[in-house]
C-alpha cells in the first residue's frame, strides 16, 4: 500500500507540471481568409491567431498580391496587442479567444 502511494504522489507531481507547462501551449486558434486588393482573385491572404490559455500568443497575417507575399507577425497579451491591428487580424484574435463558446 505504501509502493502505491509513493506513486500516487509521484502521479500528482507530474500531472500538476504537465498542466504547468500545458498552459503555455497553443491552445486557441482563429484563421480568418480574405482578399485585401480587389485585383487579386480570390482570399489568397490570412490572419491567423495562436494563443495559449491565458489569450497570450501571437497574430500572423500574410498579405498576397500579384507582387509578392508580404508577413506580419504581432504579439498577444490578454487577447490584445500593443501594435495596431487590422479588422482582420482583430476578428481572428477573437474567434480564437471564443473558441470555448463555439
């Protein structure tokens, strides 16, 4: 019986550090696709959010063209950035913060 206990608490250490360290992970995710410039023919570009369970992570848009590719990636604090943000990279934020409510 105390063999068992020993490793019921050897469990509990472990699955409390895992659920640490799970915490940090990307755990939210909200992708929305468009098209920025009319003379391109269809919704070629993205913001994509990656968040963690606390809303912290970063948006990652690219924007294409005819011309190129073009990538932006911003920081996410508490489901919000320091940086200013397109209506796109905010709508992707969001469904990634709602994704529990979906």
């Amino acid at each position: 019986m105390k063999e068992v206990l020993k490793q019921f608490e050897e469990l509990k250490k472990e699955v409390k550090e895992i659920s640490r360290i799970s915490s940090f992970s990307v755990q939210r995710v909200g992708i929305i696709r468009y098209n920025p410039f009319s003379e391109v023919g269809s919704d070629q570009s993205f913001s994509v959010a990656l968040l963690d369970r606390d809303n912290n992570g970063v948006v990652i848009s690219s924007l294409y063209s005819r011309d190129g590719n073009r990538v932006y990636g911003k920081p996410v604090k508490n489901g919000k950035s320091e940086y200013s943000l397109s209506g796109e990279e905010k709508k992707a934020i969001e469904k990634a913060v709602n994704i529990d409510r979906e």
